[in-house]
C-alpha cells in the first residue's frame, strides 16, 4: 500500500509503542513479527534490517529505515503533529518531554537485553542468572520510583490532558518485569496514568491483539 509504515516488532515488545503510535495517528502500516527474545535464530533473521538484531524496526512510506524505540516515538510525533503525541519545540513541557523520553530506554529499557538472556553477561552457571534476574528487576524499580519522584502528572496524563507518546512508551515497558503490582507499589502517581492509557478506548483493540493485558501481566 503506498504511504504505509512497515515495522519489524513482536507482541509484548518494544515496537508495541510504536504500533500504538500508529493507530493513534491514524496512519497505514504493516507489522513483520520477529520475535528476537525467543531465539539465535529470530536475532539473526532481524540483522538485516537491524545490526543490532533487535526490534523495533520502523521503516517508513520513503523507504528510511530507523532504529531505536524512542527515536522512533519522537520522529512519529513531528512527523504527524496534528495526531498531537508530543509537544513541539518551544513548547513549555518540550525539555521534560525529551527527559523522560531518554530516561525510559537509557535507565530501564537498555536492561531488558540483559535480562531476556542473562548468559549474554554472566554465562550458563544458574545461580550467577538468577543473582543477575534479582538484581536488575531492583534496579528496574529503583528507576520507576526515582521518575515517580521527579515528575509530577500534568493532568490526566504525564504532559497533561491529552495522551503522549511518553504515556505510551511508560504504560508498555511498565507492563514487563517486576510487573504492574510492583510498579503501581513504587510509582503510584505514575500507576495512575498508566491505567489511563490501558483504558483508552481507542487502543481497546490494539491492546487485546498485541498485548493482551492478563496472567502475569495483570494490573
């Protein structure tokens, strides 16, 4: 279809932000699944369009290829302004915006490499694993509570009262370990904006096909 995104990304994943981003702009796009989590041979089929053999992947309607979550988030933004996902430069929330955009992938996200095969770091010795496991989901909280410290909701969401792709970067990544529970007990204030944007009936949809918030994932 001419004018279509296409994203490489994987239920549960990263790219989830990103698709959630599309459907709220309205705009057309393809996702090609490759679940890299699940193994050497996903990773390898994703070094094509990613060295880094990681999703999310977007491509867009010109043929550009861009990496890395936040980058993504933030280009889909300028790109499609009347979707208002962020605000513009010379906006009074614009630096905040931009903050907490890098904080999510440079403090919390970046962790998720280590922990979806903790041999990457520490080998196959099962206790040295587990040690990294209980670790990093402590960092991951530590992190949340520091936002929640820092930030203080402009409304009914992070920037305010209309939904941003901050909201939606913090309501996916909150969703994977330690969990919701654990997330709502050291971020309430943030807990909150994340069940705003579980509940946005315009994702109602989305959610339930790509990620599908129930088991272990339950609020």
């Amino acid at each position: 279809m001419a004018g279509e995104y296409l994203v490489y990304g994987a239920v549960g994943s990263g790219s989830v932000p990103v698709e959630a981003a599309l459907t709220l702009i309205g705009a057309p796009y393809r996702v090609e699944e490759i679940v890299t989590y699940e193994s050497e041979g996903e990773r390898r089929r994703m070094a094509p369009h990613n060295p880094m053999r990681q999703v999310p992947v977007l491509v867009t309607p010109d043929g550009e290829t861009i990496t890395e979550s936040a980058a993504i988030l933030i280009w889909l933004a300028e790109r499609h302004p009347e979707a208002r996902l962020a605000p513009p430069p010379g906006d009074p929330m614009r630096a905040q915006f931009l903050r907490w955009m890098c904080f999510i992938p440079a403090s919390i996200y970046s962790i998720y490499w280590t922990r979806d095969v903790p041999s990457r770091l520490v080998g196959d010795d099962p206790q040295a694993q587990a040690e990294l496991l209980s670790r990093t989901q402590t960092r991951i909280s530590d992190c949340w509570a520091a936002m929640e410290r820092q930030i203080e909701p402009a409304g009914d969401f992070l920037l305010g009262d209309t939904v941003s792709v901050l909201d939606l970067y913090m309501a996916v990544v909150s969703r994977w370990r330690p969990l919701r529970p654990r997330f709502h007990e050291v971020a309430p204030r943030l807990g909150q904006v994340a069940r705003r944007v579980d509940a946005l009936p315009q994702l109602k949809a989305f959610w339930a096909e790509r990620f599908a918030f129930e088991g272990d994932y339950a609020d």
